[in-house]
C-alpha cells in the first residue's frame, strides 16, 4: 500500500516528501519548522491503520485514518505547552508512518494512546472528546490519551491532563474509529496534593451497553478496572464524584485501555 507523508508550508510550498510501500518517511535538515508547517500523511487506500511518529519526541502510535489522510498542524507558541520541550525545535526533523504488521495486532497495548490527538479533528482515532469546555492547552482532552502519565504535578508538559473546568458534569470520551477488544481500564488521577482534589467515584460506559461505576482512590498511581473483554468503539468517563477536599482542582493525568486490535 502506497504512504505519503509531506510537510507542508503555509503558502502551499513543500517543504519535505517521502513515499513508499508500507513505509514513508521525510526529513527535514538545516531548518526548523515555520508557523503554518503541517505534516499530512495520505494513504492510497482508506480506511488504513498506521503506526504514526511525527517526530522522534513524540511516543508512536497506532492510529486508524478514516479517510486515509491526517493533517497535523506543527506546534507553536502556548500550542507546544502541552508537548516536550524537544517537539518540533532544532533544525533536524525527521517522522514516519508505517503499515502494522498482522503479527503485531494481537499484541497486549494502550488502545486509547494517540499521541498525535487534536482537537476538532474528524477521521483520525483514537481521538478524546469532552464537554468540559476548557481552553488551555495544558487541560484539553487530548491530553488525557497522549502516552504521558507524570500525575505529581500540574502544567506544561509533562504534567499536562485532563481539567473539568469547574464542571460537576463533565465526561470524556475516547473514539476508536472502529471496533477494538478492551480489557481493562486504568486511570491515572493528577496527583499534585494539596493543589489537586480527587474523585472518589466515577461512571464507566461503553459502546456495547456495558455501564459500571468504579471506585477510585487519593494517589497518583495507576488504578485498573476489569471491563470483561468487549468489543466497543468508544469509552466514557462520567458522574466523576469529587471527594470531601477544599480544592476544586481534580483532573486526570491519563486514561489507558488495555487490549487488543481486531
């Protein structure tokens, strides 16, 4: 199957190309990135499911292009906060997408990861969506899916989750794009005591009618949930119960799903 993946200017110029069967690769060198790059990566063939690494910083991950085509804005300013440092800076880039082998869909992995998650953005799973209605870049949704699960702290990266914005009914949803084997759960609450609050209690709901409430604890560390081994196409975090505590801070650092691909 035939990969592209250009970085893009924004007056249309192409910057870097690569192309080929399986495996496309570009390489930027001698520059740095300009406000307006992106990166789109394009598939002869749609749907396609891929292993995506834009940049060698950023964790790689497998992700199921709708339409056969990801249009990834280079970060900059507060857009990069949510980013490491390393992102997108200097003046040597180099990425890759890459066809999964069919040995590698029974492996044990994090269904939710995409660390290439935006927000807004239609075709390209996993993808995490909310009502919270937070604007900074360092509480988006995105953020709780990104691979990152540093939860001592609170900000820029690495400590960068998911806020509620004040919002007693706020949920997070993470789509899939089609339909994968989930086994179990695991939440990483933000953990920035006393700053930080906590939920005692929260809503699990999925596509195939599962609905559980689980039960969670004070502490930063990762928290696991059987969910039987289903088949959904999307997750949801909701009716997050907040514990007896003065702050009004509680957050998620990451949200896992363990299992495996179809």
């Amino acid at each position: 199957m035939g990969l592209h993946i250009r970085v893009i200017a924004r007056d249309g110029e192409v910057r870097a190309f690569g192309s080929g069967d399986g495996l496309a690769m570009f390489d930027l060198r001698n520059t740095s990135f300009d406000g307006g790059d992106h990166i789109v990566v394009e598939s002869d063939e749609a749907p396609v499911e891929l292993e995506v690494c834009l940049d060698p910083y950023l964790k790689p991950s497998v992700v199921w292009l709708a339409g056969g085509r990801m249009d990834f804005p280079v970060p900059f300013g507060v857009d990069r906060e949510p980013y490491g440092q390393p992102v997108f800076e200097g003046e040597t880039h180099w990425g890759y997408v890459r066809l999964l082998d069919a040995r590698e869909r029974g492996n044990w992995r994090d269904l939710a990861q995409n660390s290439h998650d935006l927000e807004g953005v239609e075709g390209v799973f996993p993808h995490a969506s909310t009502n919270s209605g937070a604007t900074n870049v360092r509480f988006l949704a995105r953020n709780a899916i990104d691979g990152v699960f540093q939860s001592c702290h609170h900000g820029r990266w690495p400590y960068e989750s998911w806020g509620i914005n004040g919002r007693d009914d706020a949920w997070l949803q993470v789509d899939f794009g089609r339909a994968v084997h989930a086994c179990e759960l695991v939440l990483f609450l933000r953990a920035d005591f006393p700053h930080d609050a906590w939920w005692e209690r929260a809503r699990v709901t999925c596509s195939d009618g599962y609905d559980a409430e689980v039960p969670l604890e004070r502490t930063g560390a990762p928290q696991a949930f059987d969910i039987g081994g289903r088949d959904i196409e999307w997750l949801r975090l909701s009716d997050l119960r907040k514990a007896d505590d003065p702050s009004p801070w509680p957050a998620l650092s990451q949200l896992m799903v363990m299992g495996r691909l179809l």
